[in-house]
C-alpha cells in the first residue's frame, strides 16, 4: 500500500502550525521542517510476512538500497518501484542494520548477528564475506554501520562488547581501532550510523544522545548535538549526508528526522512518535539522495516513507 500526501501549493498560516504540531515543535525540540510531498509505502511481502525495514541508502543515480527483518536486501528507483531484490546469505539468528554503497560499485552489508561484514557486486552475488565473532582485530560482536572514506578505506562501528569503530583498507587488512565502552568523550555506547566529509568521520553515538566527530586517525575532535536543549538528540540510529553538505539524522527515541550543519546548529525537525501520516515507531534509518528526498525506515511501523524536503 502506498499513501501519498502532496502539498504544492504555498503553505498556509494554519498549515505552518499544524506541520509545527504534528513534528513536535516546542521550546525544545527546535524549528520545524516542512515536507512538500510524504510518500509511505508497505514493503514487499516476503511470504505471509509483510517485513520491516531497518537500513536504507541511496546511490548517486538515487536509487534506494534498503535492508529488511526478513533478510533482504532490496533495490528501488528513486520513486519507491521495486528493482531487484536479493536474500542475505544466512538470516535464521537475526538480520543485518547497515548498508553502504562503495566506489567500486559493489554493497557492503553489516551482517550483524553472524558478526561479518558480506560484500556483494551490484546484482547481488557474494563477492566476499568478512569477520567473525570476537574482539580482536578484524573481529566484531554487532556490526551496524560501514562507510567508506575517500581513498577507499572502510570504518565498521560495532557494538556489544566492544562498543568501537574498526578501520580496514579497501584490501580488509586492519589499520586501527577505538572507542570503548561509556561515556566520554571518545567512547561510545552503541555507535550507529556514521557518514564521511573532508577527512571527518561523524558517528551518532546511540546511547549517549549525540553526534562525535573523528578524523581519519581516529583521533576524537569534538561533539555534537549537545550544545543546547533545542538540539538535543534522543537514541539517535542513523546519520546521512545531505547534497546541501547538511547531517541528517534519524533518531529513534524521538520518531523524527532532524537535520544540522556541519557545526551542530539545528536546522529543522519533522516527525514525532506513532503511527499517523507525520510520524515515525522506533525509525532505524534514512538516506537522503541528490534532490533532498529524504527516504525514511519507519521500522515499527513497517514501511518505507520517502519526505521531499
């Protein structure tokens, strides 16, 4: 099923306020977004099952890779029309959270409960699958998130026992760990989603409310999403980089969408908890393609909603 909300027209007064209403606008949740066009769509079936996405990305053609709870990964145009779809290798102890689209052309997965990292090529066949179940180097217990920097290097943030980040060459051989487990600076309690930008590796850091900011060394820079109350994140599981140079992120706690600069200041909100038209049940991730589409995994809710922004 697909619901489509279109509003092309100016934006009244009363529209403004219940927009405002409807994302949670107050004192402390900071401005308001307003989409122009709301699109949720019911995933696939997979048998009598109608699963829930977990892990969405988007490719520079803006195509839309997404993860689902049945063990798929699936592939749509940019309109949400269903491309091709393809089954994890393994699926029966649990799926995977994260998905990355490399230079190369190939999809590297987070398979998180088998404790590996699967690379697949672009029509879904295992190329290469990577790790095992452990805290040494090159080991992981719960991978969630990958992301690739601009020489080809990959970083892999895992949680559970180690509560850290990995960094690999293109080749997976190990250059570095860090973090650990709590909360200060530096440290993580369940690192998620990460992006890369001019040498920063930005990390919503789940747990812990905020946003940190490495460098290519892993050295700890700063930390965002704490500067004020307006900006404040709650349980945030994904982070997506905007063609504006903006951070999107996606925060599970909160049922919403809200968008930063590179510095930390808040641009805007949307969404708030539930199940209505403006909200999102326990949102795990978003990806944000070339026009400002942003596309959603509304994960309790289970459906894929796209908000032109």
């Amino acid at each position: 099923m697909t619901i489509t909300t279109s509003t092309n027209s100016p934006p009244t007064l009363v529209g403004l306020v219940l927009v405002g209403l409807a994302a949670g606008c107050g004192t402390d949740t900071g401005p308001a977004m307003l989409p122009s066009r709301i699109v949720s769509r019911s995933m696939p079936a997979a048998g009598p099952m109608i699963p829930a996405p977990r892990a969405v990305t988007t490719a520079a053609d803006n195509t839309v890779y997404v993860l689902d709870n049945a063990g798929r990964v699936l592939v749509f145009d940019r309109e949400g029309r269903p491309l091709r779809q393809w089954d994890m290798p393994e699926s029966d102890v649990g799926n995977p959270e994260g998905v990355c689209l490399l230079s190369d052309g190939r999809i590297a997965v987070a398979d998180t409960h088998y404790h590996r990292v699967v690379i697949f090529d672009d029509q879904g066949r295992v190329e290469k699958m990577f790790g095992q179940e452990g805290q040494r180097n090159g080991e992981f217990i719960w991978p969630v998130a990958i992301v690739e920097d601009g020489e080809g290097n990959l970083f892999v943030s895992e949680y559970g026992g180690a509560n850290r980040v990995q960094k690999f060459d293109r080749n997976w051989r190990h250059l570095l760990t860090f973090g650990g487990l709590g909360d200060a600076p530096g440290q993580f309690q369940r690192p998620s989603g990460m992006v890369w930008r001019n040498g920063r590796l930005y990390i919503v850091d789940a747990f812990n409310d905020r946003i940190q900011v490495f460098d290519a060394h892993g050295h700890f820079l700063e930390i965002l999403g704490t500067q004020d109350k307006s900006s404040r994140l709650h349980y945030p599981y994904d982070i997506a980089l905007g063609p504006d140079g903006d951070l999107w992120v996606v925060e599970y706690g909160a049922g919403r969408v809200s968008r930063f600069d590179l510095s930390g200041r808040l641009l805007g909100r949307f969404g708030t908890t539930g199940s209505g038209r403006n909200q999102f049940g326990t949102p795990w991730g978003l990806g944000v393609d070339s026009t400002r589409r942003v596309w959603v995994a509304d994960t309790r809710n289970r459906r894929l909603v796209s908000l032109d922004l």
